[in-house]
C-alpha cells in the first residue's frame, strides 16, 4: 500500500484541482518551442537578471544557468533540457525562530491562496523544511504551466492573508456555548499532534544537541507551542521571509525562458526594494569541545511495558567537508559491521536517522546500556581503521548507489530531487553545480578508493573517532506521556477560561461564528473559476508497451521501455498450495529471505554479492485484485503470488540469477541467533511504521471486515504483527518448530508451476534475459501439490486500536460488488466528489490533516488522519448519500470534476510503475479495450450518474465496516461504537 504521505500529497491537489483551471496531464501533448528558443549568455542580462554561469551536467544531461536579479538580488536556477516534463519551483529561507510552527501554517496559507490564483499545477506540493520553505509543480502544456506558475508568484509576492486563514491552518480557540470545554482546533496543529513520530523526535533531538543555535526549533511546530502564535508575528514573519532578496527560483525543462524571466522581473521582482537575505548555513556553528548529552521521552499507553524500547543514539556533527554522496557510502559500509556488533551485544538493532548530522542509532535497547553502546561503537570503529573494511562490502555499496542514481535519472520525480538538491545547496551557501553531480561525485570517491584503499577508515577516524562535536542521545519510553500534555493542556485552557469574563466568553463565541460563517463565503468563492472545456482533453489512454510469450509452460511478459540502461525483473510464484496455518510463516519468509546465510555464503557475503551484483532483490506478498479498481471479479477471489523483485543491469544478469537461485533454493534458517535477532528486528520495524503511518495497518483492518480478498490482503499487517510479537517472545520454545515451518513454506513457494515473469527493459538484451532466466529456471522445484481452500474468520470487526497518539486515524469501509454494484470509471468521479465534499467538512471545518476517499476492486474506505474528532467525522461520512441524493452542480463544475478525475489515474509513472501496471493487467484479464473503456466512463459521467450512486452509498454506510486507532481517552468514550479496544502497544 503506498505510504500516507504520498497520499495527502496526490489528494489534496486531486481534490482542489477541480476548483482551477490547471488540469495539465490530460491535455494532449505539451507545445514544442524547441527549435525557437534562444540561448543565454554568460554576462548578459536578460530582463533584469543577469546570468552568472553556465555549465553542462552530464549526470543529468542538463545544462544549468544560474542567475541573479539585479536589483533584489534574488536568484535564478535553470536546468535546460528536451524534457517536456516543466517544473517551476520557489524556495524562501525560513529558518524558524521557535517553535510554533509559523513557517509551516505559512506555507498552508500560501497553498490555499494558490488553489484561489488558478497556482495549481498538475503534479505540485509544498513542503517546510528545518532551513527553507518551498512550493513545487510541473505541467506537459506549456501554456497551463505558466498560468500555473504566475498563479503561485501571486500567492507567494501578492497573498491575500488574514487571519480566518491563520485560524483555519494554523491554530484557533473553538466554543459554542459559555458551559463548553474550551478547545484548540487548526489543520497544522492536528497534523503536528499526529505526526511526531519516535524517530522525528529524536532527529529533533539530535539537531538541538549539536547545532542548538541555529536548528533547535520545530520548523513543524510543536502542539504545545502553536497556540503561542500571534496574527502579528505571522505577518512580521511572512514580511521578513517572502521577499525576491530572500528566493530561489528553479525551473526545469524545455522552456521559454527569457519570456519567464520578464514576466518574473515585470510582474514581481521589479516591485520590491533588495532586503537582506536570512542566513540558514551551518558553518559558523560553534563546535564542541566534548561531547553532549540529552536525553528525552516519547510516549506509550498506560500500562506499556518500558523494556528493550529505549533509543540510543551517537551523532557527530561533518560540517560540510563532505558532500552527501561520501555521507551515504560511509553509512553504508559500516552499518555491517555495527550489526554485527550490536547484534552479539545484545544492543537491539540499528535504525536509519540521518546523515548530516551523522547518526549511529539503536532502538530496542535500555538506558543503562549507553556506556555499553558508546564502548561497542567505538571499539568496532577502532577495529575497521585498525584492519580495514572488506573489499567485498566496499565494492557493493559502491554498485548499490551507482544503481541507485541510474534508477533516479529515469524516476518520475528526478526533476523535483533535482530541485530538492539545489535548494539545500543555496541554503548552505555551497555549489549549486556540484549539488547536481552525483554521478562524478561517486566516480570522484571511486578513484580517491582506488589511490587510497584506506580511504574511508580515514574519515572515520577524522570525522568520528576525533570528532568532539558530538552528542549522546537517549531518547526514553514514557506510558501515558500524550495523557499527561493533554490533560496538561485541558487545565491550561480551562484556567484560560476561567480567567474571561462572560463577555469575553461571548466573544469567542462570536469569532467562532463569524469565523464558520467565512469558511462558508471563502468554499464557495474557491468555486468560481475559469470555465473548462472538455474538447481539448486527452481521450486516449495510455498504453503500456506488453507482449507475452510462453516459455516451457512459464508466462512471460516483455515491455520493452527506456529504463537507462536498468534491468527490472519480477517474478511471480503462486503460493495457493500453502495451508492456511502457515499463511503467517508466508509473510515471515519474505521479511528474512535475502538475510540469512544459503549453501554457498554466508549471510554477510550474500548481502555483499546481492550489492555487487544487482541493485537490490526484494520480496513482497501480491494481490492484485485489490490494485486493480477497474476488475469485475468476485470480491472473494484473491491471487495469492509472492512477488520477487530484481533490479540489475545486462552484463550482471546471469550472476544475479545465481545468487537468487541461492536465495530460493538454499537459504538456511538454522542460525537460531540469526534467526531470533531478524524477528526482533521484523518486529520493531513494524512498531516503528504503526506509530510512523497508522493508516497503513488501519485500512487493511477494516477492508478484511468485508471478503476473503480483504482477509487475505490483510494478512501482512495487523495480523501478522500480532504474530511476531507472540514469535519475539516465545522464540527460544518454538524455534525448531519456527525453522521447520520456513522451510516448508519457502519450498512450496518457490516452484516453477503457475509462474509468471516480467521483463522491463531494452529490448536489444531480451534474449540474454531468456537465456540466463533458463539456468534459473532449471533449477525450480516442479513438484506438485493441491491448492488449499482459505476458511476466514468474520467475527472480529468495528475495531479500536489505543497508541500513543493525540489524534485518530479512522476508517470506514464497504463492499460495494455485496450491494449489486461493478466498477465503473463513473465510480472514479464519485470519488472526486465526495473527497471534495469531505474535505470541506472534516479537513477545512474539522481540523483534520488529510481526509480522503479510496477504492479497490469491490470496496470503498473512507478516512480521516491526524483527526482529533471520532464521533463527529463518522457521523460526517454518514451524511455522504444524503449529499448525493442533492448533488446537482451546473455543466461547468461538473467537466472540472472530471479533469480532476483524469489527473487522478494520469499520474506520471517510471517504467517500474509502468510494468507493474501492466504486469496486474495481465494477471487480472484487463485489456487495453477495458483501461480505454475505464477512461470513457469518466468523460461521460453525469450529475444524474453521481446521483444514482447514493443508494449504494446508503448501504455502504449501513454495512458500518468501522476502524480507527489513536488515542486511548478519546476511544473510550466512544466504547459503543466498537465491538473490540486492544492496545496495539502492549506487545
């Protein structure tokens, strides 16, 4: 499932974007200026921006200009390509000063005056960062994408800010009557509450103990400071802030530039005087002469055991001596070893944090074990500068991120990391240039490797063994800590109250009305807009380069697409024959495989080959059914295949073969401390991506309420997690048994019966590709077994899951095919509409941080995250047939519905995307005629269509398919909405 994050992003601009004009992936193909544009010339100025230099990257295969305007010294990044693919980015630094968030209720001001100045691209976030602020799009059409640009220049330079606005995103008192409980409601304050997770904690932690005088502050905000925020310091920020002297402009692509640059200097530039610009660079941060020490606390349930659940953390402070891509290949090569050592030490496991500062973080350990883990940290790295790193493990991590960065040139997002880069290197004052040269950059370490074979033992010396800019970071449990800052913070409000007169009561009251009243003014003035012509849009859909051959019995699917010289092949082994009571040993398999030791290496040397070999082999569970909206399948039928992904390159084929015929065939449980160590590991993987993304465990819950496709789908989430807790803790009894059952599985899985393979590449190596797939192939097991029937269990359903969370994530769900309905690409509209109508209620109104609508093969779910109601929002998506009973929008609100709609299935796609795609066709008996068909129902769909589905809505409520996670008080005075409360914590 793909992350929450993404989520929001897609969805908030899918649901505004039926309010503008800007609808640039569904036009047809973009104009072409390309013969007809003019160079820019070193020197020269250009409407008042003169360029300072230009430079062709090979890395990107871009030449980049970068400029300065002349009066207001704001500055000008081009990367100039064939692409058509044009991307407009504004960046502000805005490095906060505390921590209530004003940079980043900023920012959610900015967003909604961009919807109201037609600035909505048709790919585009924005995003707060610690040391900058900056808003993104990209369109095909050159003519959409200016509109859209000069849209974001208005809302940026031009904001129509007040304060309902700062109410509405930031933070705002909220009381009806004089007897209520006063209360603090606001988007970014609901999305800060849910969204502190134990790792962004600590990186907090972490930056505030070494740089304390310039990133200790929440750029986010924190909940309990927010409300400190005044209207003024939000102005006098926005003042100081968002200036031309103050901006980074990147555009990207195939462009008109002087005639950009005109409209920039004519209409924006030119009207402001040259302010100074803020300083966020790290350098002249003092640096320590010994070492710090914090400490702090997150929060679990009441009651949590506080065992094996402390992080410890060692970060040192590089300065910018190294660039990111030396950061990044010294991370990887010594975190081997420190697993290793952390793993005979008993010192849980490492997790990811950061580079810069660069971080050594353990979670699952204790606090009295922060000596033990400073001695094995510095003891290991003593030993590698003593001894030296093997070879083996240098060169595959060079090969990962050579991989890595191919993978990246022909990602669908390589212009917006392009601009991420760029952006972090003006913040830090450093080379635009070099932030774009990642490719030379790891060749250049590749060569300092090759003169010096003691290369990195060197800046681990350097940089961390004689580092005294550094700091000890124990982050501790605390049960019931988010009870204790909420009722911390209901006696403040409530002392705030008592401290009013009635009359003033009152007039909160009354700003509260008012303030409702606005909201209502402000939607439907969101409403009136451009008027939009169906005409021009694209009615074609995109068709993804298939063709299937049978290969000794064996399914396999060739699409022959530009990958940059990548390889991506997916392997799709039926695991029908697998019993029921063995499903959680399925899931558990494709958590270790590729981490254990096989016949032929151990576990150390196969991650080395797997790194030298490929760029990476991943195995994970598919159902494609539920990918797939636009299937006409019964919703019980499930396609139960475990999907092993391989990336490589051609001259590499033939041995990452081998080495996944060892994986296969030969991987060996019987390591007991392997073993045990990876469980424990799988397990507070899996404790972190609840607490980082709850979402992601909720929705499957409550779609497994509904078919046997949803139970199955389900199994890799909340079940299996309450699998490998009770695994971690009875181990050492059932380990015999846990090797035998493995083995079983990884036996049954991996046969060469019912397999389907994908190749995605160049179609010049499609016959190596069959010749080396042969090998492999001869050597799959060909037995054969029965297939098994699943019984699944319905009794559990309309269940509450307690975390450590301030706020609820909440969904409820329907099995619509249940009621007598199919898909229809109609059904894709519905979902604009009624996202765009919960938005309004329980986003812009209620607070929530991301609301949205999503729908499989057979059901739709509804949700709400970082929502601080229950109640409420449920109450809310019950009024949705109501509302479409009474749909009746006028033919121009409607065609704008339906271009958001085609956004929507247009998104960008790489060509690993792309073969997924078409690899979930061909499995589910999708035609090209059935993706074109899909497309026409969404141009035909009327008001009358939309109306028509508010019966089944009706009995899609009345199902009451009902999950939610969050916070323990909230839930439990909700009790009666639920048949079940657990503590997803306990474990």
């Amino acid at each position: 499932m793909r992350t929450l994050k993404m989520k929001i992003v897609l969805l908030l601009a899918f649901v505004f974007m039926f309010q503008c004009s800007s609808f640039d992936t569904v036009f047809a193909a973009a104009n072409s200026n390309e013969n007809t544009l003019i160079d820019l010339t070193v020197g020269n100025s250009y409407f008042g921006f003169k360029v300072l230099s230009k430079t062709y990257i090979k890395d990107i295969d871009s030449t980049v200009y970068e400029l300065e305007h002349e009066k207001t010294g704001g500055r000008v990044c081009y990367i100039k390509n064939n692409d058509n693919y044009k991307v407009f980015s504004v960046a502000f630094k805005t490095l906060p000063k505390d921590s209530t968030g004003v940079n980043h209720i900023i920012e959610h001001v900015i967003a909604e005056e961009q919807r109201h100045n037609n600035g909505m691209f048709s790919q585009g976030n924005s995003n707060t960062d610690a040391k900058f602020t900056f808003y993104h799009g990209a369109d095909l059409n050159e003519e959409k994408f200016e509109t859209a640009m000069k849209g974001t220049l208005n809302s940026v330079f031009f904001p129509n800010i007040n304060e309902n606005l700062m109410k509405q995103e930031g933070w705002r008192y909220e009381i009806s009557s004089p007897s209520d409980e006063l209360k603090v409601n606001g988007i970014v304050y609901n999305e800060e509450k849910g969204r502190k997770s134990v790792i962004e904690a600590l990186q907090d932690k972490i930056e505030a103990s070494l740089f304390p005088n310039s990133v200790q502050f929440d750029s986010g905000g924190n909940p309990e400071d927010i409300p400190k925020l005044t209207y003024k310091e939000l102005l006098e920020t926005y003042k100081k802030n968002y200036t031309p002297s103050n901006s980074l402009i990147c555009l990207y692509g195939n462009l008109d530039i002087t005639r950009i640059l005109e409209s920039i200097n004519n209409n924006y530039f030119s009207k402001f005087n040259k302010t100074a610009s803020i300083d966020t660079s790290t350098k002249d941060e003092k640096v320590n002469d010994k070492m710090a020490f914090s400490e702090g606390y997150y929060s679990l349930p009441k009651g949590s055991s506080v065992t094996n659940k402390t992080y410890l953390s060692l970060n040192y402070a590089l300065g910018n001596d190294l660039n990111k891509e030396t950061l990044a290949m010294l991370e990887n090569i010594i975190s081997s070893p420190l697993e290793k050592a952390f793993s005979d030490n008993n010192l849980g496991h490492p997790v990811w944090v950061g580079d810069n500062p660069f971080s050594i973080t353990v979670e699952g350990a204790n606090e009295s074990q922060k000596e033990k883990f400073q001695t094995v940290v510095n003891s290991t790295l003593q030993n590698i500068v003593k001894n030296g790193f093997d070879k083996e493990l240098v060169n595959s991590k060079f090969n990962e991120y050579e991989m890595s960065q191919r993978e990246e040139s022909s990602s669908a997002v390589r212009e917006k990391i392009y601009v991420k880069d760029i952006i972090e290197a003006w913040c830090e004052n450093e080379s635009i240039e070099q932030s774009l040269l990642s490719i030379s950059k790891i060749e250049n370490i590749k060569e300092k490797y090759k003169k010096d074979n003691r290369y990195f033992e060197n800046l681990i010396q350097k940089y961390i063994l004689n580092n005294t800019h550094s700091s000890l970071v124990v982050m501790k449990p605390k049960p019931g800590l988010d009870d204790e800052n909420e009722s911390k913070l209901k006696d403040s409000l409530a002392k705030y109250k008592a401290s009013l007169s009635l009359n003033q009561i009152n007039e909160l009251i009354n700003q509260n009305k008012a303030f409702k009243s606005w909201q209502d003014d402000y939607s439907k003035q969101n409403s009136k807009n451009n008027s939009v012509d169906l005409d021009t849009v694209n009615k074609k859909s995109e068709e993804i380069p298939s063709e299937v051959s049978d290969y000794n019995g064996v399914k396999i699917l060739k699409h022959p697409i530009y990958t940059a010289g990548l390889q991506y092949i997916n392997l799709y082994f039926d695991t029908s024959k697998i019993p029921q009571d063995k499903l959680m040993y399925l899931v558990l398999l494709r958590k270790i495989l590729g981490k254990v030791g096989t016949q032929n290496y151990t576990y150390d040397k196969l991650s080395n080959a797997v790194g030298t070999n490929t760029g990476g082999i991943t195995f994970y569970i598919d159902n494609p059914s539920l990918e797939c909206p636009m299937c006409d399948k019964d919703s019980d039928k499930y396609y139960s295949k475990l999907n092993v992904s391989m990336l490589t390159l051609n001259n590499n084929l033939q041995n990452s073969f081998n080495i996944l015929q060892e994986i296969t065939n030969s991987s060996n449980f019987s390591d007991k401390d392997r073993l045990k160590s990876l469980i424990k590991e799988v397990k507070s993987d899996m404790q972190n991506d609840i607490n980082n993304d709850p979402y992601n465990f909720v929705a499957p819950e409550a779609l497994s309420y509904s078919s046997d496709s949803g139970k199955y789908y389900n199994i890799d989430s909340l079940p299996f997690y309450n699998f490998i807790c009770d695994l971690d803790k009875n181990f050492d009894k059932q380990s015999d048994e846990v090797i035998k059952n493995l083995n079983y599985v990884k036996n049954l899985t991996f046969n060469k019966n019912n397999l389907i393979v994908s190749y995605t590449g160049d179609d010049s190596n499609y016959g190596n590709f069959v010749k080396c797939f042969d090998t492999f192939f001869n050597k799959i097991n060909g037995s054969n077994g029965n297939n098994q029937k699943y019984t699944f269990d319905y009794s559990s359903k309309n269940e509450a899951f307690i975390t450590p969370a301030q706020v609820q994530c909440i969904v409820k769900s329907g099995n619509y095919k249940k009621l007598g309905y199919k898909p229809s690409g109609k059904m894709v509209v519905f979902e604009t509409i009624v996202q765009s109508y919960l938005t309004q209620k329980l986003r812009i109104k209620g607070g929530a941080y991301s609301v949205g609508v999503e729908r499989n093969n057979s059901d739709f779910s509804f949700y709400s995250t970082s929502d601080p109601n229950l109640k409420n929002t449920i109450d809310t998506f019950n009024t949705v047939p109501d509302y479409l009973k009474n749909f009746n929008p006028d033919k121009n609100e409607m065609n704008k519905y339906i271009l958001a709609s085609l956004r929507y299935i247009d998104t960008l796609r790489d060509p690993k995307g792309k073969a997924s795609e078409a690899d979930n066709m061909y499995i589910m008996g999708i035609t090209q005629e059935d993706v074109q068909k899909y497309r026409d129902e969404i141009l035909s769909t009327t008001a009358e269509d939309i109306r028509n589905y508010a019966p089944m809505m009706d009995g899609i409520m009345k199902q009451n398919n009902l999950c939610v996670s969050g916070n323990a008080n909230i839930i439990n005075s909700n009790k009666a909405l639920f048949q079940s409360i657990k503590n997803l914590c306990d474990n």
